[in-house]
C-alpha cells in the first residue's frame, strides 16, 4: 500500500494553492476592470490563459515532480503515473466573468491516487478564498479574506430553518432537476455559475444540496469537492459513489454535494426522478 502524504507537506501544499489561486484571481479581476478589451468573448479568452500561464508557471516551479491537469492546456498522458496531481480551472464561470457578474471562481485541487485532498477555491469579485484538507486525518475547511480579515472555519456549519434550498444553475436548469426538487421537498432554486461558487454558497450557507448530472470534468469539481468534504460536507455521484481523478478521460459529469443528515433524503430524491 503506498504511503499517504505527509500532513506537513500537505499543508504547504494547501497554503501554495490558497496563494497562487488568490494571485490569479486577482491578475484576471484587474484585466476585467481594466477595460480594454471590449469584446465580452476575447475578455473571456485573455483571461483564461493569463490565469493558466500564471497558475502552470507556479506550479511547474515550485512542484516540478507533480502531474498537471489544466482545462486550458493541452493534455499529456505523463500525468497518469504521478501520484500527486494538480488538477485546475484557471477561471471556472467564464460566462459570468465577461459578463461582468460575481459568480466566477479558481480552482486549485490536488488529488493523491485518485483521490482528492486539498483545493483553493478563490472567489475574486467577492475577495474570498476557500481552503480545505480532506486526506484521513487533516480534514479542516477555511474561508480566507484577500483583504486582511481573519479566517473563518467552514466546518458545522449549522443548516438554516425552513424549506430546503437547492442550487442551480444560473444558465441551464433541466426538467429532471425541477423533479427532483418537488421529490426532495426543495422548494427554493439558487441559480449562479461557477461549480465552485456553487460549493461556496453552499458552505456560506445559501443552500442545503447541489446536483449535477452532465457536462462536468474534474478541473470543476477537484478543489470544490475537497473543501465541502473538508468541512463535512456529503460528495458523491449521482449513484452515490466516490469520484475518481486523474482519470484517462477528464470528463466526469456528475457530482452532488449535500448537508450530512440530508444524504439519504437526497439519494433517495435521486432515484426517483434523474434520468438513466
């Protein structure tokens, strides 16, 4: 059996991720506020590779041994044989970016053999980072303030009463989600971008339950999904198992994220009403 990662190093490891994802948010924030590109589409472009070439050139300086897996550069197969693997969205919401909203986030994720084990997921326009740990033994969830303010532990986070909250997609909310809503007893919709501001809404304690069933690849739900584990949050596919990364094929699709005691209520929901 390979030997887990040492809890010193994957602290270190964490703070790079919180420092280099919070850097890049703030490089692309100010190319948006900088108005010079007026095209909302080439915005997008520049700021999704000025976040990679930040973010690849960090990484490959400071982890050279690691494996890499970014949306916004071209694939390499080498990264299959590392154990630890950086996974990343340079700008997770590029819809919501260039169009001047709120709701766009970094990814920074690392998976050891497959499996997820610390993300930074930064929130520029609302100068926030959030951090998690989840390997056996270190799991602890943070919110970090870009302006000075004091950490904040994202771990039990008490539900709020009344009717359940779901969050959905700002951009496309499929008849089956409607489904499952009235099956779960969700009677409120969240719509934002970004699967990673999603999970901070999540945790910041908008919603109770975010599902997901197509479209998704894991530099979407790495980081997010090591968090909300790290603050004890329920993650899993729509069948109710564990993602896998560093996957041949990056494309994963699927991904739910729930409050514990709801888990059972949401599988449930789940088989009643999400399409084969």
């Amino acid at each position: 059996m390979e030997p887990p990662i040492d809890p010193a190093a994957l602290s270190t490891r964490l703070a790079f991720a919180a420092q280099i994802a919070a850097e890049a948010g703030r490089r692309v924030l100010a190319l948006r506020a900088s108005g010079r590109w007026t095209d909302a589409a080439v915005l997008g472009d520049v700021g999704d590779q000025a976040a990679d070439g930040y973010l690849q050139g960090a990484l490959l300086g400071r982890y050279p041994d690691d494996g890499i897996l970014s949306e916004e550069t071209a694939d390499s197969p080498e990264r299959r044989s590392k154990r630890l693997v950086w996974i990343v969205d340079p700008l997770d919401g590029t819809k919501e970016y260039r169009s001047g909203r709120l709701d766009w986030a970094v990814h920074v994720g690392l998976c050891l053999d497959g499996r997820p084990v610390l993300g930074a997921v930064a929130l520029p326009a609302v100068a926030r980072v959030l951090v998690g740990t989840c390997a056996p033994g270190t799991a602890q969830a943070q919110v970090l303030g870009t302006e000075g303010d004091a950490p904040r532990n994202l771990a039990g986070q008490s539900p709020v009463g009344g009717p359940l909250r779901m969050m959905v997609s700002r951009s496309h909310t499929p008849d089956w989600i409607h489904a499952f809503g009235r099956a779960l007893g969700a009677t409120t919709l969240v719509p934002c971008g970004s699967v990673g501001f999603k999970v901070a809404q999540l945790l910041f304690g908008a919603a109770d339950v975010y599902v997901h069933k197509q479209g998704l690849k894991e530099w979407d739900t790495c980081a997010p999904e090591a968090i909300a584990r790290a603050a004890g949050w329920r993650v899993c596919r729509i069948d109710g198992s564990d993602q896998h990364y560093n996957q041949a094929d990056p494309r994963n699709d699927e991904i739910v994220v729930c409050r514990p005691h709801l888990f059972e209520r949401v599988m449930a929901a789940l088989r009643e009403s999400a399409p084969a």
